[in-house]
C-alpha cells in the first residue's frame, strides 16, 4: 500500500463527513473516532511495509 493510497481515501472522507449529519451527535462522533482509527492502522501498515522494504533490500545488497 502506497502513500497515495490515504490521499485516494480522503474524497471517500468528505463523503462520509458530508452524510454523516443526518446522524446523532454521539454517533457522529463514534463514526469519527472509527475514521481516526482506520487512518491510524493505515499509517502504521504503510510505516511496517516499508521497514520490511527496507530490510528486505538489505538483506539483498
């Protein structure tokens, strides 16, 4: 998974946030919590990707 790959999601972000007033307040905030927890595991999946990109290139070197 590529860093692009985040920038490709956020348009799906606007989406949600736009739809996402015709929701309760609490969940609302629940569905935010949600969104700041799937950007969190994104970033730490590319961050692990690329120390095993960079380990494997080592090891090949």
């Amino acid at each position: 998974m590529s860093v692009s790959s985040v920038s490709e999601r956020k348009p799906e972000h606007s989406v949600v946030t736009s739809t996402s007033t015709c929701y309760q307040v609490d969940q609302q905030v629940k569905l935010m919590d949600l969104q700041a927890e799937v950007d969190l595991l994104l970033l730490q999946l590319q961050q692990l990707k690329q120390q095993k990109d960079v380990c494997t290139h080592e090891q090949s070197c």
